[in-house]
C-alpha cells in the first residue's frame, strides 16, 4: 500500500537541520506537493522528540553507513523502513565497538542476495544478516497503517476523524474478544489497507460532520466504524483518533505458551524457515562466521526485554534447531542471535547452531559486543497506571477498576515481580 506524504514547512525546515539527508534526498523530491519516501513523513514530523533524535542519528552516521544508509533514505513503506534502520542501528552499534577493528555495509547486494555488514571482531570475519520479520500479528499492520490511511489521505480537507475497530457482535465480551493472529497475513491484510483508502478518500469527500462510515473488517468478525467530527478547508489540520478492541497479541506470550514444534509451524517461523534457507552470508566455511541477526523492535510486547529471559532463550535456541534440520544440509548460518534493534541495541543469548564453533562464536559476540542484554523496563508509577487506566475504561464507557481490583489481578502481579526480578 503506497501513501504520499505532504512536502510541508515543516519537512523543508528539517531539511535545513539535517543537511547529510538533504543532500541524498533533495534531487528526489518535487518542490511541492506530496512524496512517497518514508524519510519525509519522519521530516514532517520533527516536533517529536523521538522523531527529531532519530533524524539526528541518521544524519550524523550517514557518512560512514555506505549502502545501508541509501536504503534507509529510498524506502517507500514504513515496515520497510523499519527494517533498513535495523540493519542501521546495528552497522553503528559495531562501529562504535572497541573490539569491532572493522564494521562496514556490503556494497552492491542489489546484485545478488547477499549479507548485509562484514565484520572483523579480533581474530574472526564475521558475515551478518539482519531479519527484521515484518510482522508477529496482522493485527500489527493494521494498527500501524490504518491511522496512516486517514491522516494523509490527498484531499484538500481538514478533518477530525474518530475510528473504531468493533466487533459486529455488540454483546461479545470486552476481554480478550479475539486472538490478533486471526486478522491474517501481510498478503491479506494489504489488500483490505488498499480498499480502505479507495473508499476513505471518496467518503472523507461527500461526508458532512457528524456522518459516520461502516466499513467490512479484516476479518469477517470486525468492522471498521469511522465518524466524521469535523471538517474544514485547511488541509493541515487533522486530528485522528483510534480505538480497537481488546486482543491478546503480546509476542512474549507467543514464545511462552505451546510448544516449540508449535513455533517453529506458525507464520513467525515459516518467515523465518524462508530467511535461513536464502542463506545470503554464503555457504559455511573456516574463513568466516555466519551470523543471523533476527531483530524483534516490532514484537507488540510490554516486555520489549523478553529475549533475554531464560525460558524464552530456550524456546528460541529449541525453535531455531528445528528450524535448521527442516532447512537441510548445509548448515544455512553458523549462529543466530535474538536482538532488539534501536538506537540504543539489545541482545538476547547467541544460539549456536555449528556446535562445533561454540568457543570461536562466542568469543566474536564478546569482542564486537553483541553480549549486551536489552534494559528491562522499569517498574512503572503505580499511580499512574491506575489514572491510565481509568481514561481507557472512561473512554470505552466501562467500569473503571478499583485500586484493589488491580492488586489483586494475578497479571498485574507477574508483571510487577518479572520486573523487579529483572532489576535485582
């Protein structure tokens, strides 16, 4: 699903501040009107903070992220943007390594499906591909581009839009009323994006205020419910909000529940079957390491830590065996290592699959500092919780719980002692 975003003051201001992005993208944008290119939404969005330090970060390594930077400057989906700043982050993260002597993007891939970073970490060269799996849940896709679809739809309106994802079924129970693998896959899901933003844009046209559009979900159960607030001539201003229903989508419980048989059948796995068996860091040799870096930064968690919990290193490591012997001989990767890819990186506990380099490829993890666990999220402000959670109950006119209801909520418990475990 392609969205052009405005090339408003805004992204001409940040342009001025980033000067390195400018001067890869400024020969790719029109003078006005709207470009396709991820960079631009981020440029167009400067006022945030996280925006505003991201941009920084890449404006500043840029010079020395050779092909891996010019990827993160031509994206056209955000997924996929996602997925060059993962190879992004880490190409830094090895660069500022002491023990890194050498980290550098593989040049001229668009040639052949090869690796993305060569590193030299003391005495071993090191070939690493990074997987960024776009999705755990199509309910992920949904809930990222929907919002997405409305806010920059090409009329020349200001808008305020409520959206709700519901069930058909008013009566179904609020808690837990659908499992989020059931929207789908990416397939499926863009499809529906696509006939969404058809209609969106022809709807936003003729509605007046207060209208509403009801529009089949991604799965037969859901509907989308969108109700026009207001609308206006000035096409900067828009305000979205959106609701969904209650889902049990949280990755960790993905790799906490079941069996790793189980994993290794659904959808996460078979994604990643078809990444090993590319076998893009060449086939094995005494020369060089293979390593897989498979980044989870878009697993819908509370817990972004997870990884390196020892119950989910052993799913993982017992995952990713399976995974080798369906994949077949050769060996597709000597190693693979569970990360969480941000500008600050994380790592999980490498799983060797050569159990014969064991020694050598946990002693390249160490020197290039790829042993660095992922910080666990603090123990949140009680208080606050509980005043988050009563505007969420207001919002969807529920009963807002009582401060005992959440104390004694077994959850709300194992959430509180996996996180003070975690700090101990």
């Amino acid at each position: 699903m392609a969205i052009r975003y405005p090339i408003t003051n805004e992204v001409q201001n940040a342009l001025e501040r980033f000067p390195r992005i400018a001067e890869q993208i400024r020969g790719k944008l029109p003078e006005s009107g709207r470009s396709n290119l991820e960079i631009v939404r981020l440029l167009g969005n400067a006022h945030y903070e996280h925006i505003e330090a991201l941009l920084a970060f890449i404006d500043d390594r840029l010079p020395a992220s050779g092909s891996i930077g010019k990827r993160v400057l031509k994206q056209t989906d955000s997924l996929q943007l996602h997925q060059a700043l993962s190879e992004f982050d880490l190409l830094a993260h090895l660069q500022d390594a002491a023990g890194a002597v050498n980290a550098q993007a593989v040049s001229d891939r668009s040639r052949t499906k090869r690796h993305d970073i060569d590193l030299t970490a003391g005495s071993s060269h090191v070939r690493v591909e990074v997987y960024c799996p776009a999705d755990f849940f199509g309910c992920q896709l949904v809930e990222r581009h929907l919002p997405m679809i409305f806010k920059y739809l090409e009329v020349d309106l200001g808008f305020e839009v409520a959206l709700r994802l519901e069930h058909k079924n008013e009566n179904i129970a609020s808690r837990n009323p659908f499992f989020a693998y059931e929207i789908g896959n990416e397939t499926d899901v863009h499809q529906w994006l696509d006939r969404l933003n058809n209609k969106a844009k022809q709807w936003i046209m003729e509605a007046k205020a207060g209208d509403h559009l009801q529009f089949p979900g991604p799965i037969e159960s859901l509907q989308l419910s969108a109700t026009l607030e207001y609308k206006c001539e000035n096409a900067d201003c828009r305000l979205l909000s959106f609701l969904s229903p209650g889902k049990s989508s949280d990755t960790r419980l993905f790799f906490e529940m079941g069996t790793p048989e189980g994993t290794a059948r659904s959808q996460w796995g078979r994604k990643l079957l078809d990444k090993l068996q590319k076998r893009q860091c060449g086939a094995p040799s005494p020369d060089y390491l293979r390593l897989l870096v498979v980044d989870f930064s878009l697993a819908d968690t509370g817990w972004p830590e997870f990884i390196c919990w020892p119950k989910i290193t052993k799913r993982l490591s017992e995952t990713f065996d399976l995974l080798t012997v369906e994949a077949e001989s050769p060996l597709p990767y000597d190693a693979v290592l569970p990360a969480q890819l941000n500008l600050e990186c994380g790592f999980g506990r490498i799983v060797p699959l050569d159990k014969r380099r064991t020694q050598e490829i946990e002693s390249a993890i160490r020197t290039a500092s790829l042993d660095r666990p992922c910080k666990p999220q603090p123990a949140g402000d009680q208080k606050k919780m509980m005043e988050e959670m009563r505007r969420y109950a207001a919002s969807r006119q529920q009963p807002a719980p009582t401060d005992r209801c959440v104390k004694d909520d077994p959850d709300f418990q194992d959430l509180i002692e996996s996180i003070s475990a975690l700090q101990a």
